[in-house]
C-alpha cells in the first residue's frame, strides 16, 4: 500500500472493488454475502481501512485468518460474532479456506424502525468489545438467520427491502441478548475488574482528547489516585502508561498507513507543537517518527 491517507469506503460496492471481489448489493445501504464467495480471486490481504456502515461477521471456519481492529487483534476463537463500526480502522488476512457471512449495512436502511441505533444496540459503540464468542446453539441460529436472509437478498420482489429490515432487526436483537449475557458475566467481576474494563473503553474512546488520568477518573466518579491504584494493582502498569501505549499504537498506525506528515499526525493527535510529538514518540519508542516511517 502506499503511503496515502487512510482509504474510507462509503459503501459496500466501492470496498467490493477494492478487495477484487466481484459480488455486487442491488440494495442501497445494505449487503449480506457468504464469505467463501470471495473465492481465490478477491484480495487474501487488505490493508488498513475504514468504513461508513455497520459490520456483522460470523464465521463458522476461520483458519489462520487474522482481523486488526483498531491495531488490535480481533481474537478468533471456535464460534465468533464480531462487529465493525463506522470509523474504525479494519484490515485483515483471509484465509483461503475462511468460511462464514457478513452482514453489512448503514444506519439509513434502519432509520425509520431505529433513529437512535447506538441506543438501541449498544455494542455498535465504537467504545464496547467488537468480538462476543457463541455457545454453539447461539452460532447456529444466528447463521440460520443470516442464510435466510442472503436468500430473501437473491431473490428481487416488490417487499424484500422490507423484509430484510425487519430480518436484521430481528438479527440485532438476538445480538443485543448475547451481548446482555456477555454482560451479566461481567457482573460477577470485581469492582477493580470493572473499573479496569470501563477504563480501557474509556482510553480507546477519549484518548485523542485528553492524555490526564484525572479526566478518566472523572467519568468513572473515582479519585485519580484510587484509578491509578487499581489499574496498577491488575496490569502492572500505570494508568498513564495504558492512556500513552493507546496514543503510541495510534501514532504508529497513522506513521506507517497514512501519508499525514509529522506536524499533521501530532495536531490530528491533540499535541501542541510537533515538538511535543516527536519527543513523546522517542520517549516511548526509542525512535523518532522519521526513523519509524523509515523502517
């Protein structure tokens, strides 16, 4: 990949394009395809990217495929479900045996039936865990939901629009309630357990705006000292520490994907002065921006 800015695709058929993948949606701002259709002709790799619509993966065999979201590895256990949200950087390495359906769609087709998407689905939040793993009764009947619907999508009529609405709806729902189980698992966590979770969502969601521990502590109404305390006491690292490695891991994605130069990386990431930037970078990286672009 060159060195450009960071590719977004606005819909389905524009990212079909890039991949080599000859599949087309009929349908505006929805898709669903089986993912051994994309065959030995689409892109085994693709490199990072982002989107303007939702994202539904299910994979019933996934090899040695990998997904980085965000720079983080998706983990890919026997029955995942993973989301993609608007905004995200995706890339990927497909294996060519990976089996599975995607779902995609932007917040336009559910518009009229969900005018607030996040609220009512929220683990389409960019700041809640994009990977949920089934119970294999889970796996299978949402797979049997998601084929039904890619054979209402083959078939063209006056009401398939329609239906396929009131499909992914339904399929939404059924997501929501394995996301509520998820959920009262989490429950049974510690007190510190939970705080360390809110905390690490909080960093992904706020850490272009702010780097002090104080306003994390802030939206998680705990004092500073009892935050860095905890963090401390179940990673071994500061809170600090995890707000900077997030910067850093951001840092490092926008030096190597895109083509921004270094005085436009560090206002992009809420730095001063570029200064400020190069210094932090080499602090925790031992490098400076150049030199890690250069490698």
């Amino acid at each position: 990949m060159s060195k450009a800015e960071i590719p977004v695709f606005e819909n389905t058929n524009d990212l079909h394009e890039a991949t080599g993948f000859s599949h087309r949606s009929h349908i505006p701002n929805f898709d669903v395809f089986a993912v051994e259709d994309m065959g030995v002709t689409a892109r085994r790799c693709m490199p990072p990217y982002r989107q303007s619509f939702y994202q539904i993966g299910l994979l019933n065999y996934t090899g040695d495929s990998r997904l980085n979201l965000d720079t983080d590895d998706l983990e890919l256990k026997e029955y995942p479900l993973w989301f993609v949200v608007p905004g995200q950087v995706f890339s990927w390495v497909r294996d060519e045996r990976m089996a599975g359906l995607y779902v995609m769609f932007r917040k336009e087709f559910l518009i009229n039936s969900f005018p607030d998407i996040n609220k009512d689905f929220p683990f389409l939040k960019m700041t809640e865990k994009s990977v949920m793993m089934l119970t294999r009764e889970e796996h299978e009947s949402l797979n049997f939901d998601i084929e039904r619907m890619l054979s209402v999508f083959k078939s063209p009529h006056p009401y398939q629009e329609k239906m396929l609405e009131g499909m992914l709806s339904s399929l939404l729902y059924f997501c929501k309630a394995i996301y509520e189980r998820h959920k009262t698992t989490e429950n049974h966590l510690s007190r510190s357990q939970i705080i360390a979770n809110r905390f690490e969502a909080l960093v992904d969601k706020m850490y272009v705006d702010t780097k002090n521990v104080s306003d994390y502590a802030q939206e998680l109404n705990i004092t500073p000292n009892y935050l860095t305390t905890t963090i401390k006491k179940l990673t071994g690292k500061s809170a600090k520490d995890i707000i900077q490695e997030r910067l850093l891991m951001e840092s490092k994605s926008l030096l190597k994907y895109s083509g921004l130069d270094i005085a436009e990386i560090a206002y992009r990431l809420n730095f001063q002065e570029p200064t400020h930037f190069t210094r932090f970078f080499k602090n925790m990286s031992g490098t400076t921006p150049n030199q890690y672009r250069r490698t």
